[in-house]
C-alpha cells in the first residue's frame, strides 16, 4: 500500500501542476504561519480559526501545517497524493465555511465582502490530478520507488540458483 501511494510516472505534467499547487498553497500557508505576504501569523490565525471560524485549536494547527509543510512537501514531491489530497480538503474547508456564500467569481476588484469559489474548483481539479497521478518528475516519491525497484531487481536475482 505504501509503494502504491508513492507511485507515479516520470511525467513533466504532474511535476508541473505539483509545483504550481504547492506554491500557491505555500504562499498561503506562510501567511497563516510566519505572516509573511500580509498574514497574520501563527497566534492570530489561530486565534481567528478558532474565536470567530469556532474551529478547535488542534484543526486549527493541522489546517496551517498543511497550507505551509504540506504545500513544501508537495512541491517537493514527498507523498505527493496525501498532500494534494489534504490540501485540497483544506480549500473544501474554505469553500464550506468561507466561499460558498460569496457566489462563484473571485473578488478581483475588492467590491464585494469575500472570495467566490472559482478558485477552489480549479485546486481541486488539480489536487485530484496529482492524488489520483502522483507527484511525477522531479519528485521524491519518483527517486524513492525507483531506487527501491532497482534494489529489489538486483536483491531478487542475487538470491537466484544459477540455471544448469
């Protein structure tokens, strides 16, 4: 099960759409972590999800972990399934609690009180590419499989009987 959840092909595409989702959750996440990019930071953000979102304060620190170390860890292609798939439950998150009731269309031109949805639709589609893909080229999981492949290859016809 584990080799299942590290493969994947040595595709351009799925390291190009990895990367993308990850940078761009990446700069959120840094936002929530470090207040990097306008954010607030760790204490804020956490004090925000849970006094006026009423999240508890371990999904609170499980939704910033994801949108930063899980992005990284995306970016870099190290299980890549599992972080797209929670990143892409984290923006379900946003689109239940936050998105929804602003309509489709993002807030491009600041008139309206929040963000649509359409950016969501987008991630998603790309986060399902890469759970359902893998990370692809240039990937971690790709160097993992790989090297543990070759290694069984040569440990199973080490142990063989020569043929007489």
């Amino acid at each position: 099960m584990r080799k299942d959840l590290l493969a994947t092909t040595d595709s351009y595409s799925w390291l190009i759409l990895r990367v993308a989702l990850g940078t761009v959750m990446l700069g959120h996440g840094l936002q929530k972590t470090f207040g990097w990019f306008g954010g607030y930071g760790w204490n804020n953000t956490i004090a925000y999800f849970t006094g006026t979102v009423g999240l508890p304060a371990w999904l609170a620190a499980l939704i910033i972990l994801i949108e930063s170390l899980g992005a990284f860890l995306l970016i870099i292609g190290f299980a890549g399934r599992i972080n797209a798939a929670l990143t892409g439950i984290v923006i379900a998150g946003a689109f239940v609690l936050d998105h929804a009731a602003n309509g489709f269309f993002m807030n491009w031109f600041g008139n309206h009180p929040g963000e649509g949805y359409e950016f969501d639709i987008l991630y998603w589609a790309i986060a399902l590419v890469i759970a359902i893909n893998g990370s692809g080229k240039f990937s971690i999981d790709r160097w993992l499989t790989t090297r543990r492949a070759a290694s069984g290859a040569q440990t199973s016809t080490r142990h063989q009987p020569a043929i007489r």
